[in-house]
C-alpha cells in the first residue's frame, strides 16, 4: 500500500518508474547552494541521501547547526571556532525581534526556551535533551548553553540583585570543569567522554531572572577508578594531580616524578582537561577552600598508591594472602595519606568477616586472591563515589535557590551516549538502556503523538512509518521477564552464578525477542542486544556482581575509624547505619541492584522531561577520528538512520507544528475580530459545523465556534494568506485549520496573526496613550490654576505683613529719632552754658588756661559763640564745602594756646572720660554706621535747614591721643 508523505510515495514501490538515483542527480547538480539550506525540510525529495549531502556541504562550509524541523542538528567541528559561541553573538541572538529568521544555531533553540518561560499566555517549564554518540560534541553543547543562559537571564535592575545573579552565573559555569574533571574520561571514542549523567536545572524568578540552580547526576561510572580498558584512561583528576602538583605538594602527597601507578594507565598523553590550575579555581569559587582541596587532592593520592597493592596467592586456603615485597610501601603511603591505621587495613583487604546463626556469631575468612583484589577495587570505587556525591551537594548547595524565590525552570539533560565497545558490560547496558528510553520519548513525543493528534482532531493526515523501538525496551525492561529482571532475580538468589550459565538463561527465556541475537563464534558467554542505533554485544562475566555492588561492611567500618576530617564527613559514624548493615537473617530486607537504582532515577527524569516543553539538539560526529574538515559518509549515515532524523523531517514539513487550544487561540486572538465587526454581530450563526456533521462539539465548544471563526475571517484580510469563497470552514486558508479542540497552523500563519495582533495593540497603545495624556493635561491645567490662586493669596499677604512690618519700623524709627534729636539739643545748649561761666570765673594762674593774643581776642569770642554753628556747617548735608569749612572745624576743635588771662579749655587729658563736647580731641575721629536688620532704619529722614544735626556720629576716644 503507498503511502504519500509530503507529496512523495514513501511504499515499498515507491521508487518504481523514473529511479531514484535519477532524481538525486539532478538535485545534485545544485550542489553548490546546498550550502545555504539552512533547514533538511527544503530539500527535495527528503531521502537519507539528500539529508547526507546537504549536512556534508554545510560541514565544509564551517556551517555546523542545521534545522530538521522541530530538531536542531550540530555537527561537531573537531576544532575550536571562538566567534561561534562569543558574548557578541549570545546578546545578538537574545536581542533578535525574531532569532529563528537568523542562521541555525544552539542558541536560537536556548533563546526560545527562555522566551518560552517568559510567555505571560502559557509560561510552562523548558527542557533541552542533547543526545548523540559519544565524541559528538554532547559536553560541549551543553557547556555553551549554560553560558548563554547565564548571560541572557541575569540583567537584574539593582546593584545587589546583580551582585547575587552574577555570583550565581560565576558558580554555574564553575560547575562545568569540577563535575567534568571528577567525571569525565578519555575513552576509545572521545577525549573528554562524560561518565556519568546530569540534569542541570536552571531556575529563575518571576522577573524571568536567574537565581538559583540544581544538579542531578545518573549513575557515576565508578569502576573505572580501579579498571580501565586498553588505551582509555582514569578520571581526568588523577592526570591533572600528577602533572599539575608542585613541588611541595608532590612531597606531601608522595607523588614523586615518574612514579607509576596501576590505575592511571597513559599517564603520557597530554589532553586539554589536564588543566589543574582550572579545577581548583573553580573550586574555589564555588566555595571548597584551599585547605579542603588539599584534603581532596590528599585522598585521591592514597588511591592511586592503594592502586599498587599487590597480593600474592598464597597455597593454604587457611591462611591470608600475602602482601608482596613493593607493594608494604604503597600500603604505608597510603593509609597515612588516608589517615587509616595500617594494620587493619591490611587485615579489611585480607579477611572477611561473616555473620551467621540467630546469635549472630563472626566468623573470619580469609580470602583468595581475587576476593583481596575484588575488596580493595571495592574500598577505592566506594570512597571516590562518596566523594563524587559529596561535590555535586556542595555545588548544589552553592547554587541553591529557595523554593519560594523562582517559578519556572529550563532543564538541561545531558547524558551518555550511544556506546559500543568491544568488551561491552553493565555500564555499557545502562547507558543504553537510557538512549533508548529518550528516543522512545522523542518518538513518542514529535512522531507518533503528531500523527495521533492529528487524526485525533479529524485532519486528513499521511502517515509515516516511523522506527518504534518498544521491543527493544520490552526486552531490557519489561515484565514479567527481562534482562534487568533476570539480573535481579540471579543477586537475590544469592548464589554463585557462572557467565555461560547467565547467558543460557537469557537466551532461554528470552528467545521469541526479535531484538536478541547470538554470536555463535564468540568463545566468551555473550548475547547481544539490537538497539535503535545498531547490535551491541554485551559479557555476561561480572554482570552480576556488578549488578549486586557489594559493599562489605568491615570497609564502612573501616573508613569511620579515619582520622581524615573530609573522610570522616563522607563515613559519618550512625548507629541506625550500623543497625541496618548488620540485619538479622530472617529480616534481611532485598539489596537494591545498580539497575533497580538506575530505573528508578531514570522513570523520574522521564517524568519530569514529559512536564516540561522539550527541545531537541542531535549531536553528529563527522569521524571517528575527530579529525577536522573530515566527512565520513558512512558513520553519519549510521547516526541519522539511529535517530529517526528523516522521519521527523517529513512529519514536520507536511504537519502544522503549532498547535493552539481553543481556548487559549480565542484569548489571545480574539481583539482580531475588530478587523470585521460584522462578522462578531452574528455569533449564533449554525453554518459553523458545515462540512463536520461527523462530530458535534460539547455546548462549550459551540460557544467558541462563532468566536474562531469571526478571528479565521481576518485571516483573508492578511497579505499573503489565500482565502476561497465558499463555507466557512474551507473560507480558512490552507496553512490552518481548526480542530475538534486545537486549531493547527504553521509557523508563517503565526507570524501573521502576531504581526496583525501586534497592530492591534499597537492602537489599542496608542489610544490609552492619549486618553492618559489629556487626562494628564487637565489634572496638569488644574493644578497649575490652584497653585496659580494660591500663590497669588500668599503674595498679598506677604506684602501686607511687610508693609505692616515697614509702618512699624518707621514710626519706632521716627519717634526715636526725634527723642534722640531733642535730647541732643538740650544737652548742647546746657553744656554752652556751663562752658561760658566756668571760663568767665576760672582763676588767672589755673594750669590748665592759657592766653590768647590780643588779636584774636575778637576772634576767640566770636567762635566760642559760633561753635554749633561750625559743627553742623561740618557735619550738615549742605552747607559751606572746601577751605572754609575745614577752617571753622579746625577754629571750633583746636583752640591754640595764650596767655593765662584769656580763655581756658579743659583737655581730655585732664580727666577721665569725656565731660565735654567740646573738648580737645587728641585721637582719630571715627564714624560708626552698623547697619540696622530693619528695613529703611538706615535711611536717616532729611534734616530741616534750622535743626542742628550729626551729634549721633562724632565719638572721641580716650586713648591713642597722640595721633589725629
């Protein structure tokens, strides 16, 4: 049966007529503007081929991020490209009216899920899964959508606000080298492979404002502390700590250079994670102290030297294995770099403890060699799991928020890759295990769910046969029986379980699986899984002791008794601890597996990525070689037929990817129908349902009805939307279409209802803008009049309190003065008086006399009578000017001396004080003016021509008599 999709037969005889390969080399023969496609759904005819070509061009063309849809396509450049990811190009996008118009790039999908948070309509939580293989640039992707997010999501108003965002941006993007420096690795297929899996929630308020952080990890590969495979290597940290340490710091930590260690295999190559000085600055700034460090680094030592421990096979089962001769060192060096006694040490690795009977009696066992081997890997993967657990909650708590203090969230799930190795076991099970169920969701959610919505709402769809991988997650996960359920059931049987006897039992069981196979020639008990992105073959050795992780008690014992203060953090000493590792036989509750753990955190994740609007980024690795400007054909092909790639091109190239409740459309569109009132007058019209007799909707529904269309009739009125005459249902254009409860559209019919919308608001604006306007122009006029009037009364009555105040002054002013010129004239005339009787009866001979000559005898008489007459011609306003009256002034206050029968004056030098106006001054003359705080009191009235004036300003002084 054919099956059209997009216009193209997608059938088994599909291809039949004119070959495919023909039409593929005449789109070939455009090769050249391949390169300028930015979206796989513009290419025609979409087949693997086309896709391949099209991403190879862009490739050499250094364009790495290609949309698929709904998808975005990053290809790993295997070379640094700095302006790719710089702050420019960050704030460009964020600035963008519309970033999707600009070329594909990881931060049009971050700007849009932050827009998405920021949406007043339907603000709903964002996630971002990043999948691909390992190597294909997963880390990083996600590395560089932390820093787009701390840049875009902390613009706070305030200082302290900014302050508190910048601290936590500065922690988040420290959290990067910590978590990957403890859990990172190089494998076989890339340089810096994340060994473990993390969902990073960025959390923000309601100002759409970073403020706080968490991190989830998933299943720490924690075997690889004490086993790497051949050309892999330990943690980055062990590498960073030999190559960065210092002197002193090798010294205390007895890493000498050129030593050896059995758990860091090449310690010779050098990669860029080996930066030590990076780890501990971002330590440091998430708050771990030098001190702490210190400890850490101190710790991570003593593994490495409990690495050289070696035993020797000793021949009685009886007796405990030996310690060889170069491995009594490495014991010594590392229990005091662990602070533990030695002795015990040594005894823990070599003797096992068993508890039985209802009396709980102890037994000692010794072990074999392999038990020696097996306990002290297990001593080492339990204290780097504890210590990797204990960084993630002090980042977290670096990073925490307050529940109340942040609303929304955008995720970011970066987890493993897609792995095959050739000695594949538990973690390589796991981990595939966790891309299968993400691609079930992606399927789920973009392919299957598109496909049932759409028929669900009666809209004539083609479908697509996508690649359901249900059967494969049947076979690991399922019920009754499984992989993972034969796994647990083999732990609690508690028995020994050989390889060959594992893989009988799977193959048995599990036989009528399509996605189980068998290599008959592997010599080594086996099975293999087909998984969505090819067969993996996984060893049944070590599956369940893996699957079990046992810890055994005497080594948790054991780390408490350290005197170590990080180790003693990470072992606290708790009785109900120590209760429940020594449970009785008959309540011994079932040990929970490391895939039971794993399930479980996985479901939750799932959980929490179905509550969210997930986003999708498919990493692709070019080579395997991570060589650059180097495109493989085959491993891509391999990539895009695993992910489903093509099948989401076709879904949403022919499907409508907005999708709109009712409900919601009308709220936010319903301000449209202002565009045709005429439409809105009739909203009981029946011609709605025309055409869909099929379906009645719900009385709810019909309410909305009359309302959806009224908002579709403006559709016609848009440019370059196409509208037909008839019903009104097929009166819509063709790029929407409206559902039993949604309506659907494409994303160029969305631009054009916002653009409408926009106007419409735009004129609402303006509208409210003027209205608010004149009523602010009036309140404005009003006051402007009151405090007009106001003003006005307050000048009036201060100018009449100051004229009142003027009045008062001046009578006070008048009457003063007139007492003072009356008492003035009265003094002068009584002191003329005694002047002349006391020089008329002076005695001859007095001292103080002295004669005149006879000629000025005449003169004397007539100045001593014409004094006042001279002192106010010197004082007066008006009056006699130049020598004159500097000559009556010098006649009234210089008498000369004469002989002793003429007239006497008495000097100030006679006696104290001033008994005379009169008398001779001997000092300068000073004339005080001291301003008066009353207006008009300085301005002396005009005096009468027959007044004598200016007494007020003439003091003589006492001293200083000897200069004028």
């Amino acid at each position: 049966m054919l099956q059209q999709v997009n216009g193209h037969s997608s059938g088994p005889d599909a291809h039949s007529g004119k070959p495919l390969r023909e039409d593929l080399q005449e789109f070939l023969g455009q090769e050249a503007p391949l390169h300028l496609l930015d979206d796989l759904t513009k290419v025609n005819p979409v087949t693997l081929e086309t896709v391949l070509r099209c991403l190879q061009a862009r490739y050499m063309a250094d364009t790495f991020y290609t949309n698929a849809g709904c998808t975005l396509v990053a290809l790993n450049p295997f070379k640094p490209v700095p302006q790719l990811y710089s702050p420019d190009l960050m704030k460009e996008y964020h600035a963008a009216p519309q970033p999707q118009k600009l070329k594909p790039h990881i931060f049009t999908v971050g700007e849009q899920t932050y827009r998405n948070v920021k949406s007043l309509t339907e603000p709903v939580n964002q996630s971002i899964v990043v999948s691909g293989e390992s190597g294909a640039g997963k880390t990083w992707t996600s590395r560089c959508l932390m820093k787009f997010y701390a840049v875009v999501a902390a613009s706070p108003t305030s200082w302290e606000s900014h302050k508190i965002a910048e601290r936590i941006e500065q922690r988040i993007l420290n959290s990067n080298p910590v978590m990957e420096a403890f859990g990172n690795a190089c494998t076989l297929r890339n340089n810096n492979s994340s060994r473990f899996g993390k969902f990073i929630q960025l959390q923000m308020n309601r100002a759409h404002q970073m403020t706080g952080a968490a991190v989830q990890t998933y299943l720490l590969e924690k075997t690889r502390v004490a086993c790497q495979a051949t050309n892999e290597r330990n943690f980055h940290i062990f590498y960073q700590i030999c190559k960065g340490a210092s002197a002193d710091e090798r010294l205390r930590w007895h890493l000498p250079e050129g030593a050896a260690f059995s758990w860091l295999p090449n310690p010779e190559r050098t990669l860029e994670e080996d930066c030590f000085e990076v780890t501990r600055e971002a330590m440091l700034h998430l708050g771990i102290d030098t001190l702490t460090q210190n400890n850490i680094f101190k710790i991570l030592a003593g593994l490495l030297h409990l690495g050289n421990v070696r035993f020797a096979d000793c021949e009685d089962e009886a007796q405990p294995c030996q310690l060889m001769d170069d491995a009594k060192g490495s014991v010594r060096t590392s229990a005091s770099l662990l602070w533990l006694p030695e002795d015990p040490l040594v005894e823990t690795l070599r003797i096992r403890t068993i508890r039985a009977g209802k009396q709980q009696q102890v037994f000692r066992k010794p072990c074999s060699l392999a038990e020696c081997d097996t306990r002290r890997d297990c001593l080492a993967k339990l204290i780097y799991a504890r210590l990797f657990d204990w960084l993630v909650s002090v980042i977290n708590s670096s990073i925490y928020a307050a529940p109340d203090s942040w609303t929304t969230f955008i995720g970011l799930l970066d987890v493993y890759g897609f792995e095959s190795f050739p000695d594949n076991s538990l973690e390589q099970l796991c981990i595939n295990y966790a891309n299968e169920k993400l691609q079930q969701h992606f399927v789920a959610h973009y392919l299957r769910a598109q496909q049932e919505e759409y028929a669900l709402e009666g809209l004539e769809w083609s479908f697509v046969n996508y690649q359901d991988n249900q059967t494969c997650l049947d076979l690991i996960e399922g019920t009754p029986i499984s992989i993972c359920s034969l796994l647990n059931e083999e732990c609690r049987l508690n028995r020994p379980s050989s390889a060959a006897q594992l893989q009988t039992r799977i193959e048995s069981a599990l036989a009528g699986s399509p996605c189980l196979g068998h290599d008959k020639l592997s010599r080594e008990p086996s099975f293999i899984v087909v998984h969505y992105a090819g067969p993996v073959r996984y060893h049944t050795a070590g599956l369940v002791e893996k699957n079990k992780d046992p810890v055994p008690p005497e080594l948790t014992r054991l780390l408490q008794q350290s005197e170590d203060p990080l180790l003693k953090v990470l072992f606290p000493t708790d009785p109900e601890e120590k209760s429940q590792e020594e449970p009785s036989g008959k309540s011994r509750t079932p040990v929970l597996t490391v895939v039971s753990r794993f399930k479980a955190s996985l479901e939750q994740l799932l959980q929490v990525l179905h509550s969210t609007t997930p986003h999708y980024i498919r990493c692709i690795k070019p080579n395997s070689k991570g060589q650059a400007q180097t495109f493989l054909r085959e491993e891509v092909l391999s990539q895009l037929e695993a992910c489903g790639l093509v099948e989401t091109i076709h879904i949403s190239a022919a499907g409508f990817p907005i999708r709109v409740s009712h409900q919601n459309f009308v709220e936010r569109y319903a301000l449209l129908r202002q565009l045709h009132p005429r439409t809105a007058r009739g909203p009981q019209s029946p011609s709605l349902n025309e055409g869909r007799s099929e379906w009645s909707p719900p009385a709810a529904e019909a309410t909305l009805q009359p309302l959806l269309q009224g908002i579709l009739r403006t559709l016609p009125a848009l440019p370059g939307a196409a509208a037909t005459s008839g019903d009104p249902v097929e009166a819509t254009p063709a790029t929407v279409h409206c559902g039993r409860t949604k309506v659907f559209m494409t994303d160029s019919t969305l631009e054009l209802l916002e653009r409408r919308r926009a106007q419409v608001l735009e004129q609402c604006a303006r509208c409210i803008q003027a209205g608010w306007r004149r009523h602010r122009h009036r309140r404005q006029e009003r006051q402007r009049q009151a405090a007009v009037l106001i003003q006005a009364a307050i000048r009036s009555w201060l100018t009449r309190k100051q004229v009142q105040r003027l009045h008062a002054a001046a009578t006070v002013i008048k009457r003063a003065w007139q007492k003072w010129r009356i008492r003035m004239a009265f003094l002068a005339s009584k002191e003329l008086d005694g002047v002349e009787e006391k020089h008329l009866f002076q005695a001859p001979g007095s001292p103080s006399s002295f004669p005149l000559p006879q000629a000025q005898s005449w003169l004397l008489g007539a100045i001593i009578r014409l004094w006042p007459l001279g002192l106010v011609l010197a004082n007066a306003a008006v009056g006699v000017h130049g020598f004159q009256r500097k000559l009556v002034v010098w006649a009234c206050l210089q008498l000369p001396n004469s002989s002793p029968r003429s007239y006497t004056v008495q000097t100030a030098q006679e006696q104290d004080g001033v008994t005379s106006i009169r008398a001779l001054p001997q000092g300068s003359i000073k004339f005080h003016c001291r301003k008066s705080p009353l207006r008009y009191a300085d301005i002396c009235p005009e005096p009468s021509s027959d007044s004598v004036t200016g007494f007020n300003q003439i003091l003589l002084e006492r001293h200083r008599l000897g200069h004028v």
